[in-house]
C-alpha cells in the first residue's frame, strides 16, 4: 500500500503536466494550432479558434490563447517544445471567449498582454456572462478562468521586436467586433487577421456588418503572403478565402435590408434567407439565424 501511494505521489507532477498542443509550422518561426469548428453553445471545450506564436531571437509573442485555462496550458506546452526563449507578449485579436480566457495560463511569464484599444472595455462588459457560461462551456476546465485586459493596448499601427522580428499591429475600425486587431510579421509576411476572417466556418458578427465590409477591402491591401484566420485553415490563396467571406456578408446585408423594406419581421427574414449560401459554410444554419438576430435590429435604423 505504501508503495502504491509512494508511485502515485511520483507520478503526480507528470500527470499535472499540460499535453502540448498539436501545432503546425506554416512559416519560419510561425506555429498555428487549428480549432475544431464546434458551436460554442453545445461544450465546445475550449478549443475552436486558432492560436499560435511568433519565435523572435530573443523572445516569444503568443497570438490568441484559446476558450480555457487548460487550451492555454497546452498551448504554452506546444511553446516549451520549441523554444525556452521568454514569453513576452500574449496578442488578444479581439474580446471574444474562444479566444481570451487561457490567458491565465500565462501569468507566471509576466508577459505584456496586448489588445486593440476597445478590448478592455469588452472584457469588461461581457466577463460575468463568460465567467457564468464557461462552466457549460468547457465543463471542469473552467476551474481558474479570468478575463486578463491588456496592459499595452493598440491605437493605430504599433510594432513589437521579438529580436530581429518585428511584428506590426493595427487596430481596425468596428467589424467583426469593436475590438478587432491584426498581427503582420514582416520577417515572413504572415497576416493573423483573428476573426475578420473565417475560412469553412460561417462568419461571425458581432459588431457592423457594413464596417466589416470596408475593412476587407483594407485587408486586402497588406502584403501578406498567408494568411491565419480565427478559424479555419491557413491560406495561401487569402484574397480568395476574402472573396468567399465578403460574398456571404454582402448578400447577408442586402437580404436584410430589402426584409425590411419589405416589412417582413425578424422571424420571417431568419426563415426567408436565400438557400443559395447552405453547404458553402460549416455551421450554417446556427450562425446565420445569430446573425440575422444581431443585425436586423441595427439595419431597421439606418
């Protein structure tokens, strides 16, 4: 017996330790780990955004950290498979759940967390129903989550040096959110776009949909070679992927403001939208009720 509980007292620190994320490396010292396209609504544990890191020479900057404390534990793991440089930076591309609450796990790195200037205000608004929520979220993994706002937050463009890498960040007008942040590494002209980009999932809005137009336009003016978006694969072929996104949501806005002009109810412009977008997407019929539900009420006051 004492032998048992001696071999289980030993075992216990390698049963702690987080298993590493799987992750990919779509470019020189750029690692990207690919979410599940799960409903958030239905235990999606944590997991169903990209996350990933940029290794400089002399430090490490994390981009997004997952839906959990656990998905950041792992993704910190992933990180200590590569490099045991510091962990200088964890980039939140905007407030999002998904994306924001394994921050914890990264608090004993004494990183400068980093968000679009709104961010803060977003965590803020929407943490006790994150916090309420995440237990049906993510189940026990919920256990030591928290909304960590940014100590440096993005108005404009701004650079980080991760030593010899410069990674340029741009704070976007309102789009998919109020909050939305792009990271450009220069070194390999590599765009993480957050969730101003879905590729195979629906998109997503949660902020103006008519902004989230324009700034696909700005989008495709940067120089990227790839692209990461907040959820699906990495793209070579991103005016593409840009092309697909913009189609739905322009045909998304005029539907609904032709609805409305028809003054047809809310109900009756969920159930009327046009078939011809059904099987393009992952997850459509859920997503593109949401946001009918969101943007109706804000088109009827144009």
């Amino acid at each position: 017996m004492l032998i048992k509980l001696f071999l289980i007292l030993l075992l216990l620190p390698v049963l702690a330790q987080a298993v590493p994320l799987n992750i990919e490396q779509t470019a020189p010292g750029v690692y990207v780990h690919h979410g599940q396209h799960l409903n958030i609504d239905t235990g999606y544990g944590g997991d169903i955004c990209n996350v990933g890191f940029i290794v400089g020479n002399t430090a490490v900057a994390v981009i997004d950290s997952g839906g959990s404390p656990r998905v950041g534990r792992e993704l910190r793991e992933a990180i200590r498979q590569v490099t045991d440089l510091p962990i200088r930076y964890v980039i939140n591309t905007h407030f999002h759940p998904d994306h924001v609450l394994g921050n914890a796990a990264f608090k004993d790195d004494h990183p400068v967390f980093v968000g679009h200037h709104n961010v803060a205000a977003g965590m803020m608004q929407h943490r006790d129903a994150y916090l309420k929520n995440q237990p049906s979220w993510v189940g026990k993994d919920a256990e030591g989550s928290e909304m960590i706002p940014p100590s440096l937050s993005i108005s404009g463009v701004e650079t980080l040096d991760l030593g010899g890498r410069v990674l340029q960040l741009s704070a976007q007008p309102i789009a998919h959110t109020n909050s939305d942040l792009t990271v450009f590494d220069l070194e390999t002209a590599t765009l993480w776009t957050g969730d101003l980009l879905f590729i195979e999932r629906t998109p997503s809005s949660d902020g103006d949909i008519r902004g989230w137009l324009q700034v696909i336009t700005q989008l495709r003016q940067i120089p990227a070679r790839r692209v990461v978006p907040g959820h699906g694969p990495v793209s070579l072929d991103w005016q593409g992927a840009l092309d697909n996104e913009q189609r739905y949501l322009a045909l998304l806005l005029d539907y609904i403001r032709n609805a409305i002009k028809q003054d047809r109810s809310m109900e009756q412009t969920i159930a009327g939208f046009p078939a011809s977008e059904n099987g393009k997407w992952v997850l459509f019929d859920t997503v593109n009720k949401r946001n009918i539900a969101l943007i109706f009420p804000m088109l009827e006051w144009e």
